[in-house]
C-alpha cells in the first residue's frame, strides 16, 4: 500500500462523519427536519390542488410522463419517446433558431456598411443578400417550429392529456383547465405548451393541441411549485409598484422601436405605481438597487443566453449584462415578473437537468409568477403580448398578477390564430409558477 494512503483513508472517514453530524445538527433546527432528504411525497401532492402536474423523464432506458394530481401520482409510459430523439430534435430546432440569428446580425452588419459606405454596389448587394438570408432562415424556422410542435404532441403531450381525460377543448362558455410541465433533461429547451397540430382542424374534430384544451405552466420542480402556491404577502403594501426596466436602443444591438409602445402602456396603466429606469439610468447598479422594493417588475430590452454556461446569460443592460447568476444572488417577495426579452427561459446544453434559465432563477429568489420567452422574439409580438397580458390583469380597476397564466394564454391563442402559419409569434411566451 502506497505511503500516506491509511492517512488518508483515516481522513475520509473523519469528514464523512463530520459531514453526518453536521446534517444531523441542521435538522435539530425548527423547519429544516427534512434538510437533504427526499421529500415526502404527502407534503409534495399538495401543489397539484389547482390542476395536475406532467414531469417528463427522459433516459436513455425508458421515458415517462409522470403524472402527479392531488390524490396520488400515475406514470405513463411514452413509448414513442427516445433520448436519442430528444437530442436530434432539440439540436435541429436550436440551429434553425440560431441560423436565424445569425442571419439577422449578418443584415445589421450588411446594414451598417451600407450606412457608412453610401450608394456602394457592392454594400447594397451585401444588404440584399443578407435580406434575402433572413427571409429565407424565418421560413425554415416556422416549418422547423411546426415540425417540432407535431412531434412533440405525438410523443408526449398526447398520452399525457389521454391520461388525464382531457380529450377535447372545453365546452363554450367554460373556463380551461391548468396544466404543469415540469421537462427534464432536454426537453427544457423545447416548448411543450405549444405541442400540436395548428393547422385549421377538420370541423367537428377535436384540435390536437395543448393550447386549445388546457392552460399550461411550467415549474423547474414540484417543490418550487408548492411554496409558489403559498402567498408570501398580503396585497395592498406599500411596495406595490411596478419597476419597468426599458431599452430601446442597445450598443451592438438592433433598435427595439416597441419597447416604448409598452413603457407608455405601464405608465399609463401604473400612472402613480411605477419607477422608470430607461435608456442610460437602466444600469447594472441602478436595477439590482430597485428590485427590492418593487413586488412587479417589467423587462422591456434585449436578452442574450450562453447555452454552453447559462448562468452567464440574462438581460442586456445599458452598462453590463444583469445575469442569472447575478439574479440568483439575491432573495425577492414579488408578485410578478414580466421578462419582455429574448431567450429569458432557455436552459442551457452542458447541464441539460439543471433549469438554470432568468425565469427560473427570478422564480427561485421569490417572484411567484414570471412570463419569459424560449427563443428570440419579435418585438412587436412582445408588444402585443405585454398590452393584452396588463390590459386583462388590470380590467378589474387593480393589477391581479393570479391570472397571469390565463391572461398570456388567450394572448397566445389571439396571436396563434391571427397568423396560424407564424408559429414564432406565439410560441416563445411562457408562464413559469402557481
């Protein structure tokens, strides 16, 4: 035996007891009993009380829907599901969006040559060309988006509502049933909520599609989901005001000329109730110091996302970008978090089960309801998502952050059937919490 090696054997030992003693001590303390176990499944059913909860497991041995209601847990075998095929669609759909960003930047660049060159023949065919490429990269990704909508329903969304009973859209009149996703792996990546074929049905058909049966949430896990059922506050304080965080022009960026379409609709909506960090004064120091006392908070900027380290992505301010790392830092009691902004709930590749996206993390440190989007949005579509989002929050004459789930979902489906054949306006919008 090597020298040294008792030693260390010794050593080990030791710390694995210290470890054991230290554990024991935390549970001795009021509300840590159960600190790093699993928790019991009575204390976790719960969070289903307003509607069911789907976790989707994938493994290389077998996939699961696992189904958790009020009364008790079923699992459903997703037979038509394989890890391999997860992945071959999750990297299919990520190049068909990133191909789309690289070609809008391409045309920024094209642009900006043009800008400084003049009536250049060959600045004009760069620009051309670069049009031409963007065009071309959106009709790949509708298709994309579609194809990936219809797989998903077959291989999952499908049995799920199967099991559950839901076989059609409720009737008129009657209010839709909520659904939780809660995806593992990478399937984090992709939009669940949106599963279905949105070609017109065939009349008399049930629609075979998520959104014309259910309204879908996502949590990161099922306990998240159960403390976020649990107010933390009760209304009326003094802190009840909306911070709105607004950038229209980023260095490097394209212009966002909605973004002061929706900082006048909340000025207007939240005339007396609002703090305004626009432009310049939206730094890095100035919205950390804000966020604190403001329970609702609006992003109307740019996001960006590194999907190899997502803690390093977030919300591109006028000095520095506010990360999800940066946001993790901190512990919030808000209400509601609106992330007008791209990629704001989008996971990252190398820790495929860690939901480390800007969403998720405002929803950790606090904010019981958040809308964030998958992938890069329009920004007119993040306009008139955001107006009939706050128009019904606060047609009752008060903001009323509960139905945030239902108010994105009829925003969703207005959009969704103004253009059926623009998947990309819609899908990207998702509501994380009770």
């Amino acid at each position: 035996m090597p020298e040294g090696t008792d030693w260390q054997v010794e050593r080990r030992m030791a710390l694995a007891r210290e470890w054991d003693e230290l554990v024991q001590q935390a549970r001795r303390i009021e509300g840590f009993e159960d600190f790093l176990r699993a928790p019991k499944l009575e204390s976790l059913l719960p969070a289903a009380r307003n509607g069911p909860l789907a976790l989707v497991n994938v493994s290389r041995w077998r996939c699961d829907a696992i189904i958790v209601t009020a009364v008790g847990i079923d699992v459903v075998r997703l037979r038509d599901l394989s890890l391999g095929e997860v992945r071959r669609r999750a990297e299919g759909y990520l190049a068909t969006l990133q191909n789309v960003e690289q070609a809008v930047r391409e045309l920024l660049l094209a642009r900006r040559a043009y800008e400084e060159v003049g009536l250049s023949l060959q600045a004009i065919e760069r620009y051309n060309a670069a049009n031409r490429a963007v065009l071309h990269a959106r009709s790949e990704m509708e298709s994309g988006l579609a194809s990936v909508a219809e797989w998903l329903w077959d291989c999952i969304a499908d049995p799920v509502l199967r099991a559950l009973g839901i076989h059609d859209a409720p009737p008129a009149g009657a209010g839709y049933p909520r659904l939780w996703w809660c995806p593992t792996g990478l399937l984090n990546l992709l939009p669940l909520h949106a599963a279905g074929y949105h070609g017109a049905p065939q009349e008399g058909d049930a629609p075979r599609t998520v959104i014309d049966r259910v309204v879908s949430s996502y949590t990161p896990t099922l306990r998240a989901l159960s403390e976020a059922s649990q107010p933390k506050r009760a209304p009326g304080g003094s802190d009840e005001r909306m911070l709105v965080v607004a950038l229209a022009e980023t260095p490097g960026q394209l212009s966002l000329p909605a973004v002061k379409a929706e900082r006048d609709l909340l000025a207007d909506l939240f005339a007396d109730r609002h703090t305004l960090l626009e432009g310049e004064n939206a730094t890095w120091e100035s919205v950390r110091a804000a966020l604190p006392h403001h329970v609702w908070v609006h992003f109307s900027c740019h996001g960006g996302q590194d999907l190899s380290d997502p803690s390093r992505g977030g919300l591109l301010l006028s000095d520095r970008t506010l990360t999800v790392e940066d946001v993790s830092a901190t512990r919030n009691q808000g209400e509601f978090a609106f992330l007008s902004a791209c990629k704001t709930a989008t996971g990252g590749l190398t820790l495929t089960d860690e939901v480390i996206t800007l969403a998720a993390a405002l929803h950790y440190t606090g904010y019981r309801h958040v809308i964030g989007t998958l992938w890069s949005v329009y920004d007119r579509s993040a306009a008139a998502v955001a107006a009939a989002v706050y128009t019904e929050l606060t047609s009752g004459g008060r903001f009323s952050p509960v139905r945030s789930a239902y108010a994105l979902h009829a925003a969703a489906m207005w959009l969704r059937d103004t253009d059926p054949s623009r998947p990309s306006t819609w899908m990207p919008f998702v509501h994380i919490g009770p």
